[in-house]
C-alpha cells in the first residue's frame, strides 16, 4: 500500500511471483535436508505515482486509475464495511461464475496471437460471457501500450533510440558506436546513476527496452561479432 517505486530486486521478485518462482534453502537446523518454497500468486499495488517502471515489470500489469474520494464520497470505517458485507456475496458470486465459465470454455479458447502473459489472456476470454464483456484480451492490450509509453518515457536509453529513429528507417553499427550517438542525443544532467557507461550495459539495456520498442515499430537486431566490438542494426517499420 501507498508505493511510491520499486527498487530494481523488489521489482524482479514480483515479476517472478506473477509467473511463478521458487527457490530453495537448508532446512533449520539441518545439513542435508532442503525446504523449497514454489510460488505464484497476483499481487495488488496501491499508489499515487506509476511505480512500474520497468518494461519486464509493466508486461505483467494492469494499470487502474481510480477516480478521485472527495469529502462527500468518502466514507468511514463502519460505514465502508457495512457497503461491503452488502456487497460481499454479489461480488463472490461473481467471480464464482467468472471462474466456472472460464473452466467450462477454457479448452475451446483460440486466440490470433498470445501476449507475454499467455494463460491469463486465455482465461480472462474463457470468462467474458460470464464477466458480460467482450474482447478483454484488446483491454489488456490498450493497457499495456499505455504503460509502454510510460516505460520507454522513463527510460534513457529507450527514448533516446526512438529520437535516433525519428528521422530514418534503418542504423547500422556497433555498439560502441550506438553508445556514441546515445550520448550526443542525451544531455548529461539526464543520464542518472543507471545510464550505460560501456557497450556491455548498453546491451542490456536495449533487451530490456526491446519489447516496448517494437510497440514503436523498432526493431533491434544482432548481427554478429567483430573486432571492433558487437554488430547490431535497428530497423523502423512504418508501424
């Protein structure tokens, strides 16, 4: 509740909760037996700023912006949770039906093509008689271009590549040489303690950034190694 960002390892581990993740540990007061802990779970974010800033982190979210409690919506405790035990079997009957009709037609859902988070495309369109709505897979996707935007917009090196590509269709070169013109598109006082230094962390950056820049019709490509250093080309569609 109340996150105002997320720290790079925080970030991570959610990713890893939303898909499924384990690891495995000694057990207490043991030399050879393991405890091992496999999880997924969904997990809801509460905060005022957009707090999911990177793009593995934003391909497994739903933003929902809610509307504002002013002094004559707002209510008080009792209040609040006498609405809501009102409410409460309505709202569990709901997702009841929700699930058994996504049960019931989940075998027969065929989709054109999968996002990154495949089986929740797949369950929420095996829901949608019972939800009473349609097409949800294209809500999640209008969801998702929008957090790209607030991605790559706070991303360095992701809005530097979509300014290098404004004006032409294709760059070819090396890393280093990417890294070059990154820098003269860039001002200083912009960089921040995660702009790459060396070819190596531009790289990891640019797979990073990747998904959200082929929304941009940007498409990064290795082309192989040299003694100068690492080939890759970006090519611009007219996406």
């Amino acid at each position: 509740d109340n996150v105002s960002g997320l720290t790079t390892w925080l970030s991570d581990a959610i990713c890893r909760l939303s898909t499924g993740g384990g690891f495995s540990i000694r057990e207490l007061y043991s030399n050879d037996e393991e405890a091992i802990f496999d999880v997924k779970r969904p997990l809801i974010l509460n905060g005022i700023e957009d707090v999911g800033l990177r793009s593995d982190f934003a391909d497994r979210t739903i933003i929902i912006n809610l509307p504002a409690i002013t002094g004559t919506t707002r209510l008080d405790e009792k209040a609040l949770d006498k609405q809501f035990n009102q409410l409460h079997p309505s709202i569990l009957g709901g997702l009841c039906n929700a699930v058994s009709m996504a049960l019931k037609n989940i075998d027969t859902v065929k989709l054109d093509s999968l996002p990154r988070m495949a089986d929740f495309a797949l369950w929420i369109t095996a829901s949608e008689e019972a939800l009473n709505c349609k097409n949800l897979v294209g809500l999640y996707l209008d969801n998702r271009k929008q957090q790209n935007e607030l991605v790559l917009g706070a991303s360095v090196v992701g809005s530097a590549i979509i300014d290098l590509m404004a004006t032409r269709s294709t760059w070819a070169g090396t890393m280093k040489q990417l890294l070059d013109e990154i820098d003269n598109l860039v001002a200083k006082d912009k960089r921040g303690k995660s702009y790459p230094t060396d070819a190596t962390r531009l790289a990891g950056k640019l797979r990073r950034d990747a998904p959200q820049l082929r929304q941009y019709g940007i498409e990064i490509v290795s082309k192989g190694h040299t003694k100068k250093g690492s080939l890759i080309e970006i090519v611009k569609s007219d996406n």
